[in-house]
C-alpha cells in the first residue's frame, strides 16, 4: 500500500490493520466412480458389473461367473507393503475368506459377472468415507478398491462364546460399493435409537456400526430342549438398518443331510457351536 493510501484497493483493509491469513482450500475427498451394475434372478442372484475403461473393482477368490476378454484378471493378496500382506491375508482367514482376492481391470468397456456360492441373494451397500457395515463371516462378495475388508471382534463375552458367528465379523469400510451374499431371502429392519430384535443367531446378515450386538438367554431348559430354538437369541439394538436371511448354510447342509433331524430343530449343543468356533460356512 502506499504511504498516503488510507485503505488497500484489493480487499478494503485498512492502514495499519491486521488481518488473518485465508483458511486453506480444503482438498476433495476421494469419490470412487459411480459402478454401474445390476443384480439379476430371484435366489440364484448375479451381479453383472459394466467397467468403463481403467475402472476396476475386487473379489474373493472363486466369486467371478464369466468376464468380457477386456477385463483383465490379477489375483494376489491386498496391501501395499510385505507386512500388510501377511497381516490382510491372516484377517481373511481368520474370517473364513481364502488368503488371496481377484482384481478384474476393464481396458476398454466391459463386463464381470458375480455370484455367491449356494442359493440367496446379493445387497449393495453404498458406504460413503468411513461409515462401516458389519457382516456375517462369508458374506463378502466383491467391492470397489476404496472399500476394506478388516475383523471386527464382538465386543461382549456373551456374544463370542453364545453367538453362531463365534466372536468374529466381517467390518467393511467405504468409500466405494460393496456387494455381499447370504442365503434366501432378505427381511430388513430400521431400528430407532433404543428399539431391539431377538433373532436367530446365524440369520443375522448385516447391520449398521451404530447397532449394538450382544447374545441373551431367551428361557427355561424346557424351551431350550423342546422349542427347536436353541438356547440362545441374538438381540440388535438401535438406531441403524438390520438385515436378516431366511435361510442359512447350516440348515441348508442339515436338510440335505443323509442322516438328517426333522424340520429346523436344534438343540442345546447347536447352541453352544460358538464354543468351538462354529459358524455358517
């Protein structure tokens, strides 16, 4: 400013007054591109995923149904360093997933196909940066890079020792869409903030962070022998969305069974399958 000026001509300052620097532009957070898919069938659901050129999306291994010749496959464990390797591929196991996952990167335009490995159906999640569903062990389908795949641990004692999932789930965490499978058909609940369902410990498909998780004793040993229930409910506690499944893998295998029990029933020693680290896959 000149000596004589009272007031700078830029920004209307006056001589002699201070002034803050500018807060700094914030950069843009990362936004994946939009995928463009459709899930196809009834409970023998597909998901068919059209790749623009250089977009690319990740699958467990053994996932893929068919792709187009200008989607190229690389299989190999995620994370960028040796350590996070061996570390991503000891959290897929331990979750019940294989060691390695699929990548599949379009050239130009083309397409892949996905589906899950015995009769349900596939839900997309769109997961914005940092919001995170919680899934039953096997669930994981396929997703776009931004989203990771990590192990959340039940928080309550009851929960590891009584529920079917053991004390084991699958976390997923945005940015991206991400795909997963279960068996049957799917109900969903939206719970509010103090609202709670008992559920059947191995129908539970999914639920929001913001649900809480624990495992009750639902009653007397008569009920627990005779009511073909088990001992044990799953109890889901609001606010958040819940998903369940009509039909799991450990009655779809008990069914098929040779030697089979009638109907659904089970009793207390299916209860306590969460003891020895017993789940649905």
């Amino acid at each position: 400013m000149p000596d004589a000026a009272n007031f700078c001509g830029a920004c209307g300052t006056p001589q002699g007054a201070t002034t803050d620097a500018p807060p700094p532009v914030a950069s843009a957070a990362y936004s994946p591109d939009p995928l463009e898919y459709a899930i196809v069938g009834d409970n023998l659901q597909i998901a068919r995923v059209r790749l623009r050129p250089g977009q690319q999306v990740y699958a467990e291994a053994g996932k893929m149904v068919y792709k187009t010749p200008n989607v190229a496959w690389d299989t190999r464990m995620t994370g960028e360093t040796l350590g996070d390797k061996l570390l991503g591929a000891l959290k897929r196991t331990v979750t019940g997933e294989s060691l390695f996952v699929t990548y599949f990167r379009a050239s130009g335009a083309g397409e892949v196909g996905f589906a899950g490995s015995y009769p349900g159906r596939i839900q997309a999640f769109e997961l914005s940066p940092g919001q995170s569903v919680m899934t039953q062990r096997d669930a994981f389908l396929f997703a776009q890079p931004g989203v990771t795949l990590s192990v959340a641990f039940v928080k309550k004692l009851g929960a590891g020792f009584f529920g079917g999932e053991g004390f084991i789930l699958q976390k997923l965490t945005g940015p991206g869409l991400v795909f997963i499978h279960a068996g049957g058909d799917f109900v969903e609940f939206t719970l509010q903030p103090g609202e709670s369902l008992q559920v059947e410990t191995g129908c539970i498909v999914a639920f929001d962070e913001t649900v809480s998780y624990d495992i009750q004793y639902v009653g007397g040993i008569k009920t627990a022998i005779f009511g073909g229930e088990g001992m044990f409910l799953a109890t889901l506690t609001g606010p958040g969305r819940v998903i369940l499944q009509s039909m799991t893998l450990q009655k779809l295998r008990r069914e098929l069974a040779p030697t089979r029990r009638g109907g659904d029933q089970h009793g207390v020693l299916d209860s306590f399958s969460g003891l020895l680290g017993g789940s649905e896959d």
